[in-house]
C-alpha cells in the first residue's frame, strides 16, 4: 500500500496513476468526496482509499508527501512521529525559505529515521491523471531503497528514472521555476520568442552553476529533473511559474490562490547565491520582481547591459 499525502491537483493525479495497480490511501484536509482540486472530471480508481485522518495513511511503508514546498516543513514538524520510519518521496519542488534546505533535508531534518527521496521532473497533474506518458527522475541517497522505490511507483504510464544525486534532482526542480517565471515575464512583456530562447539558455547555466558547486552531478541537471523540466515549464501555459511571470510581464493581475512554488524559491535561492558567491543575475532579477523591488525596465536593462563576456 501507498500513502499520499495531500489532495491537491498532483497527489489526486498520482493516486489516479498508483491506484490503477495497488491500493493507495489519499490524506488532504478538505478532501471528502472522490473529485480532486483542479482536474475536472477525474476518477479515482477504486482502489484508492480517501483517509479521515493520516494515522490511516501512516500504515501506509511507502508515503508521497504531495505538499507545497513552503508548507512540508510545517507538516512535518507537527506529524514528525508517525512518519520516523517511513519511506518519505517529496513530491514538490522549491528550497525552504526559513532552512534553505531541499525537500529532502526538510524530510531529514523533521524524521531522521526515514528513507528520504524526491520524485521530480517534467510533468503536468493533468497529464498524468489522464494516462499520458510522463517520465520522471527518483532521486534517493540510498541506491537500493531508490531502487525499492523506482519499481512499486513506477507504472504502464509513469516510466521512473533512478539516482543517488539528490542535490542535483532538487536544485534542479527547485531553479527551473524561477527560469519559468523570468521566461514567462520575457512572453508577457512582449520581447519575443528570441529573448525567452536567449532567457532559458542562461538560466540554465545558472542552474547549473549553483547545483554543481552544492555537489550536484552535470548530467543530473542535463537529464529529466533540470533541462527536461525546464523546457516543460518555460514554453506552457500549463505551468502555474510561466502563468504568474506572463501576468507579471504583462502587468496583469494574478489568481493569488494558485501556488506558484518559484516566487519563495528565487528569493531562498538568491540568498543562497550571495551566501556561497554565485553569480545568478536572472534569479537575483526575479526575486527583486517579484518583491516588487525593482521595476521589469530596469530589471531589462540590468541584464542587458551587463559586461560583455565569453559565453
């Protein structure tokens, strides 16, 4: 059996996906009927189970933590103990403001007894509630429970990846979405295809420039949890970070009930830059925008008249 905590639009779509070939047991406050947040028409099969309380889902070896990267820590701090000796998969992605830790030091820091590991990577909820093919990347320091783990979630439809390199999974979910905001302000503002192109090519080199120093490995960041994920998010509507920098870009205003897991991450993750002395001129742009600390002109300018260098 499988526990899934939180019902939102990506705990609903796994327990949609899992649930077609084990039981699962769903946990998320608010969650009674069968209908799950923002996927209109979903089934959940019958072998998902909706939990009353998470004493039920704690029965559950195996448990998804399907929880906004803010709101983990929280969870866990007031949970912690029926979850010590658990599998824990963090299924978000972002950087704790308060710890500046990943998910899984978040898991590690609240139950010290748990196998900690991340699932991540280029997906939509909707696309996977749906059946469509997705392929993501499993990241867990312990080989062999990631391996433990890439078999009973992976499924007809869900194709799972395996690596040790948490660090790099992490950032590299965690920074994309600060790549889709800055490339959906690019489209909002009118600057053309050419810019967002230019835009996501050098946000990638700051993703990577910051993961390998923290000891991620290049060929994570190239694979499914970085590059894959941020073609995904900075070229669809889909993706709730390119939504919000469209609106941003555009000077349009923005459904504030919409979890957008980029905005916090750029300004944890642009402290973390100037902590370790690292050269991140997009996420540092970002995290000021989105404070309203400087305006799109000056952010644009900022960029753009930044000396000339080999590339």
């Amino acid at each position: 059996m499988i526990g899934i905590i939180g019902a939102g639009a990506f705990g609903g779509a796994l327990a949609i996906t899992l649930g077609a070939k084990q039981p699962v047991t769903l946990w998320g406050r608010g969650q009674s009927g069968r209908d799950i947040a923002r996927l209109p028409g979903a089934e959940l099969p019958a072998l998902v189970t909706i939990a009353d309380d998470l004493e039920q889902v704690a029965q559950a070896k195996t448990v998804l933590l399907a929880l906004p990267a803010q709101a983990m820590g929280r969870f866990l701090a007031d949970h912690a103990t029926l979850f010590q000796n658990h599998n824990l998969v963090a299924c978000c992605k972002g950087v704790d403001l308060t710890t500046g830790l990943g998910p899984t030091g978040v898991i590690a820091a609240h139950c010290p007894n748990a196998v900690a590991a991340i699932l991540t990577g280029p997906s939509f909820a909707s696309d996977i509630a749906k059946g469509l093919p997705t392929a993501l990347t499993l990241a867990c320091a312990n080989d062999a429970a990631g391996e433990a783990l890439q078999h009973q979630l992976s499924t007809d439809v869900l194709r799972l990846y395996r690596t040790t390199d948490v660090t790099g999974a992490e950032f590299g979910g965690a920074l994309k979405n600060v790549i889709a905001i800055a490339a959906g302000v690019v489209i909002g503002a009118g600057l053309g295809e050419s810019a967002r192109a230019a835009l996501m090519t050098r946000g990638f080199v700051e993703m990577k420039r910051l993961a390998l120093h923290l000891g991620a490995r290049s060929e994570t960041l190239s694979g499914l949890s970085g590059f894959g994920d941020l073609v995904l998010t900075c070229t669809s509507q889909q993706s709730r970070n390119f939504r919000f920098g469209t609106a941003l870009g555009a000077g349009a205003a923005f459904d504030a009930s919409v979890t957008v897991e980029g905005v916090a991450t750029a300004q944890a993750v642009a402290k973390l830059a100037r902590t370790h002395s690292i050269d991140m001129p997009v996420t540092q742009m970002v995290a000021a925008l989105t404070q309203n600390k400087i305006t799109l002109e000056d952010a644009i300018h900022a960029l753009m008249s930044r000396p000339l260098k080999q590339e």
